[in-house]
C-alpha cells in the first residue's frame, strides 16, 4: 500500500508534459531546483538531496547511448546473432546446473522456469559481467532533463532519491546509462515494488546475492504476467498465401484458428490442438523467420518493449535446455541507421503516409503507415520496416 500511495505521489508531482526537462525551456540548474522541490514535498531529507544534487552536471555520453540503442537500429538477425551467441548459451547452461536450488525454490514459489531467469540474466548484462558503471543520479537527471522521455526518467530519478534516502541503496550507486541496476537491470521504481530480500539478512542486494537476485526477477515476471506452465511462443512456418496483415500483436487468434490459416511447427507438422490465445509476429517481415507468441511473451515485453529483446530472452532460454538454433536461415541484410528511418519516415510522409515526426524509431505509427504504403503499391503487406523498404524508397 506504501508503494501504491509513493507512485500516486510520483505521478502527481513529476512533470505533466515531456517537452518540460528541454533545454530549450530552462536550464539544468533550474531543472534541479524543480527536482529538489519535488523530492521534498515527497519527505525525501535535504541531506540525501544536497549530496545528490553537490555539482552534478549532464552526461552527454548517456544522451549518445539514448539514441543509438541496439533495439532501434539492428535487424532481427543482427540483434539476435549478437545476443544469443554460442558462448552465452554455454555460459548459460553453466550457470543454470550452478544455481539451480535457487532457481528451483523459485520455480515452486513464483512460477517460472529456471531457464527462463537465466535468459534474462544472460541478456541483461552477460550473467552479472556488464551491470555498468555510471553513476544513477547522474544518468537519471540527464534523461529526466532531456526532452524524450522526461517524464518517465523523473519518476525514476525521484524514486531512486527515495531508495537513497531510506538507506536502501548508497548515494554513488553504479549503473547502465538508463539508471538500470544489478544483475538483472532492475529500475528504481522495479527496485521498490518487486525486489525481494530472499536471503532474509534485511538488506535487498541485486549485484552479488544470488538469493536476491534470481527471486526478484522471478517475483517480477509473475507480477507483470507470467503464467506458469505455459511456454512463451514458437518458432512456425506459414503458407505462401498468408495474408501477412494478420501479422501483428494487435491480432489474437486460438491456436486452432491459426491453424486453420495454414500456420505450421517448422517441421511442418500441425500446431498443438489449443484454444490458447496467440498472435503471430514477423520480425524481419514476409521473407523471415516467424513466430506464434503467446502471453508469456506479452509478460517478457513489460521487462522490456522491444519485441526483438523479448525474442532473444525466448530463444535463448529454449538454447539453455537444449532446444536447436532457430530453423529459418539467417539473412544479410544491412540493419537501417538512424538517419535511415528518417529519410523513410520523411519520404513516406511525403507520399501522404503519415509517421508523424521523422524521429529514427520504427514504431508503430511509422509501421502503421509502411503498410499503408504496402497496400497502396500492391507489396506484402507485413509492416517492416527494413533495408528493402529504403530501396523501395528511394
């Protein structure tokens, strides 16, 4: 209930417009100010903030990192290839068999498989090898200041101050340049509702206590979503005839129906006889692989939105117990940069397809109109926003 009220708090008091944080309206010193006010008024002492706030300046190196993420530029077969290596999954099969009383008495109590925790691990920061090494204050205030996400990365500097201010975490906590933390990159405001003391020595360490670590992953998923004995999705094969419109997480079928449109396991076998909910998704458009997803995988998407870091976390984990690598054939195709996505979101505009603003993120307006424009010129229609796609362009 304590946390219930604290967010409450949190969303009332951070800023109500995300251009608010812009230095195009005020500086980083009169946004400090207005962070401190807020912090305040959330009983957080001015002993926490003047330590915090003591000569703290914005890192442009986080602001490099905001915009240049793996998730926004690389295909399917880049991001996956680089992710789920032949090394992490042996790392991770160590890892799995090292840990695996932790991770069974988790099993028992939180639901989900063993495998599944490792994989997040794994993609996380590469079995606690990368947890980073930037400050949080720091990072959070220079994305609570810049423009983009403002509003969110208040939330998450004024719930870290809160964690500081209780003793819960140091004043110079280390990070990633998102102010994620620990083993398992756990934010601020994941940190105070979800984090779990297993151990019981009162104290909540997510950088060097297995304990902790595995169970508040754990205590996470299950609370964002995850249905224990239900697996997260599959690798299929559909016909030559699949009306590839279908292919978006916005549609839900049973599995049955999914059948009956042609949806096959890669071995060409019919799908299990279920009338599990699931929809299936195209990640590098008509000409690669695709996947049936359930909402197992819908719980992995609110660990992260990025429907290709969810597919890692999938394929890995399935890697881990010794599923094979994925049965579609890797394709080489130039991942698109950012300016790339711009000069496609700017031409399409142009055509009278609206992206909104050129921004170089293939969200889902920018996808919403690549199908406009796919239908219009008589293309699968398949949304993707890919290296075939600028040619057509251009």
């Amino acid at each position: 209930m304590l946390i219930f009220i604290f967010c409450l708090l949190l969303t009332f008091f951070v800023y109500a417009d995300d251009t608010q944080g812009s230095s195009n309206t005020h500086s980083f010193t009169q946004f400090l100010s207005d962070i401190r006010s807020q912090a305040t008024k959330l009983g957080i002492s001015q002993a926490t903030l003047n330590g915090a706030f003591n000569d703290l300046t914005p890192n442009p190196k986080v602001l490099e990192h905001d915009r240049n993420q793996a998730e926004f530029n690389l295909n399917f077969w880049h991001y996956l290839n680089s992710r789920v290596s032949q090394n992490r999954r042996d790392k991770g099969v160590i890892k799995l068999q090292q840990y695996q009383q932790f991770l069974q008495e988790n099993y028992k109590k939180y639901g989900v498989p063993s495998q599944i925790i490792v994989a997040f691990w794994g993609l996380e920061t590469n079995y606690g090898k990368d947890v980073g090494k930037m400050n949080l204050i720091r990072s959070l205030a220079t994305l609570s200041f810049d423009k983009r996400r403002s509003q969110f990365f208040a939330r998450e500097l004024l719930t870290l101050l809160k964690l500081i201010d209780e003793k819960k975490l140091p004043l110079n906590a280390q990070g990633s340049w998102a102010g994620a933390m620990g083993n398992m990159q756990f934010m601020p405001t994941n940190v105070a509702a979800y984090a779990i003391d297993a151990n019981i020595d009162g104290k909540i360490d997510l950088w060097h206590t297995q304990a902790d670590i595995f169970a508040s992953a754990a205590h996470f998923l299950k609370k964002i979503g995850w249905h224990s004995g239900e697996r997260w999705g599959r690798e299929v094969k559909i016909p030559k005839t699949f009306d590839h419109q279908l292919a978006n997480l916005n549609t839900k079928k049973t599995v049955n129906e999914w059948q009956v449109l042609g949806v096959r396991t890669v071995s060409n076998k019919n799908l299990p006889n279920s009338n599990m909910q699931a929809s299936l998704i195209l990640p590098m458009g008509y000409s690669g692989p695709a996947f049936l997803v359930y909402r197992n995988f819908r719980a992995i998407l609110r660990w992260n939105r990025s429907i290709l870091y969810a597919l890692s976390v999938g394929h890995l984990s399935d890697r881990l117990i010794g599923a094979n690598q994925l049965f579609a054939k890797s394709i080489a195709e130039p991942s698109l940069s950012s300016n790339d996505i711009k000069q496609i979101q700017t031409t399409l505009n142009q055509l009278g397809f609206d992206t909104g603003e050129p921004d170089g993120v293939s969200g889902p307006k920018t996808r919403h109109a690549t199908r406009a424009y796919q239908k219009t010129n008589n293309l699968p229609i398949d949304g993707y926003v890919g290296y075939q796609l600028l040619q057509q362009l251009q």
